[in-house]
C-alpha cells in the first residue's frame, strides 16, 4: 500500500480506474480438492440467527397471503471495491494462512432483498488487511502500522526551513483513505482472501483474524457477491457482481483488540468508526457486523454475522 492509495496513510476519493469484464470472471482454484470441497455444502457450518430466521418467517409469511410487496431486508449500503481486490482469489473458507491475531469467525447470509428468499450458489469475495494494517499481494504499498524503530536517528535536522513553497498546488490530489483506482499486485501472498459458495440458506462462513487498522480507515473487511455464473472445475465463470461492500466492527470490541498483540504493537493513529468517511452510519443495512465474543477475553475469538440485502439483477462492482 502506498501512501497513495485507499489502504494507506492518505485519505483519497475513489474513481472508476479499473474496469473489469464481469461477464467472464474466473476465480483460480488452490489446489485439486478446491472445487470439490466447493460442493460439499454439509462443510457449511453457519446458520441464520434466531432473530434473522425470526424475521424472515414473518415477512414470508406476509408475501404469501398477498398483504405485503415490501421486502424483508433492505439492500446493503455499496461501497467502493478499494485498490487491493484481487479477481484470482483462493476457493477456501480458512483465509488465515497462520497470521497472528484474535480468531475471528464470519458467518454471512446472502439474501434477495426484494424476495427475502436466500440466494443460493452465489460466489462470495472476502479479503481484508493483517493485524498491523498489511494487506497480501501489495506489503509494498503498505505502510502498516508496526512498533516503531528503536534505532531513529539522533542527527535530526533542526530549525525552520527557509524555502517553504508558494502558490495553490495543481494536478490530481493524492490517493488513499476512501478508494481510487484498483493496484496492481506486486506480490504473490494472498493471504487473508478468499472466496465460497452460498449453501441452500444462502450461508457462507469464513475462518479469520480480527482485521487492523492503518490511517484514513476505521477497522473493516471488504466483501463482493457475485452471482449468474457458473461453479466449473475451473471455478467461478461468468455472471455480474451484484453487491460489493464492507463490514465494520463497533468502537468496544476494536478498542479491546487493540490491548492484545499484534495489535497492540501499532503505532498509526486509529480512524474511529464515526469518523470512517465509506461506514455511512445505518447500523446494518451499512455493514455493521453483530459481534459475539468474550468481553473480559477477547483474545479467545470473535464471530462476527450478517444478512446481506442484495438486488440480484444489478451489477454494482464498486468501481464507480
């Protein structure tokens, strides 16, 4: 991550720079056994929350005997894709890759805003930054947010300079914090990404770690949906994506993770959630995860769930 660029030190506006072909998108399979574990929904271990089950049965029930046309969830607030989304990511649900930090289980339900029916068979795009705000394919753009050196420089210089510029800068500004357009990766690491397959409940669940945090951005994880396509022995082919988003966690469980290492290493200055300018403050329908996990230990793991409201026949790739 630069300091030019969304994932870094310098808040940037996004812009459609990376344009992609959604009508053919492929997602490389790690390994033989990856598309046959794609198939096994019985490896799927994540289930609606009573409250979620508790509301869709109501809505349902509504819709068939023809009182309501409302919907069941509201749609999911779009956000922009960030510069670091990589369409190659590995058919997997354990994105860890043995990085340090507070387990963090992700059960998400994927469903049909207009129908509240679960969409089934969707691809769901997961990827998000290490416990010191790196993230995999672009440790060269990264700034992180480490402990700082102990051997600075003594020889500072002092004084005030004496040739400060003049004038009203020109050109584009910087890049970073919100978006801007999509990277290059300059690495193979893929850690922390990963891609699977909604089961008949539209469930999907991740094994992680608690994301960090670098400067411009509060605490978040990046998601897209896609769906229309095809599960091949390639892997994922064709369809639109219909959603591209971010998850966000509440300011006590981030403030807690920051007492426990790796996290309590960093040095970068914490965007809080209320001042995170891509969060728009609507709880949910924004991305804010419901969070379970030991208050007085939070170092034991956290699982973090929600319903994603999608439209299924728009295409929103967060690129614009």
């Amino acid at each position: 991550m630069t300091g030019n660029t969304e994932e870094h030190t310098t808040p940037q506006p996004e812009g459609p720079a990376h344009k992609r072909n959604m009508t053919r998108r492929k997602v490389v399979v790690a390994g033989g056994a990856a598309v046959v574990g794609v198939g096994a929904a019985g490896a799927l271990a994540m289930s609606a929350s009573a409250d979620e089950a508790t509301e869709a049965t109501s809505t349902e029930s509504a819709s068939a005997t023809g009182t309501a046309a409302e919907t069941c969830y509201k749609l999911t607030s779009e956000t922009t894709e960030g510069p670091y989304y990589i369409d190659a990511d590995k058919l997997r649900q354990d994105i860890t890759e043995d990085n340090e930090g507070i387990p963090l289980t992700l059960q998400l339900k994927v469903i049909d805003a207009a129908t509240c029916k679960p969409v089934v068979d969707a691809a769901v795009d997961i990827w998000h930054c290490d416990a010191l705000g790196l993230y995999s394919g672009y440790e060269s753009f990264s700034q992180g947010g480490g402990t700082a050196p102990t051997d600075a420089p003594t020889d500072a210089p002092s004084g005030t300079p004496t040739d400060i510029p003049t004038g009203t800068p020109t050109g584009e500004p910087p890049s970073g914090g919100g978006g801007g357009g999509h990277e290059e990766p300059t690495s193979d690491t893929r850690y922390l990404r990963g891609t699977w397959k909604t089961d008949k409940k539209g469930c999907v669940t991740f094994t992680s770690i608690f994301p960090g945090w670098y400067q411009g951005r509060t605490v978040h994880i990046h998601t897209k949906v896609h769906v229309d396509g095809e599960w091949t022995d390639a892997g994922y082919e064709g369809g639109q994506t219909c959603h591209t988003g971010q998850f966000f966690f509440d300011e006590e469980s981030v403030l807690l993770s920051a007492e426990v290492e790796p996290y309590s290493t960093s040095t970068t200055t914490r965007t809080t959630l209320t001042e995170d300018t891509i969060y728009d403050q609507s709880g949910t329908t924004g991305g804010l995860l419901k969070l379970k996990y030991n208050k007085k230990n939070i170092s034991k793991g956290v699982i973090g769930s929600i319903t994603m409201g999608v439209d299924t026949d728009a295409t929103n790739d967060g690129t614009s």
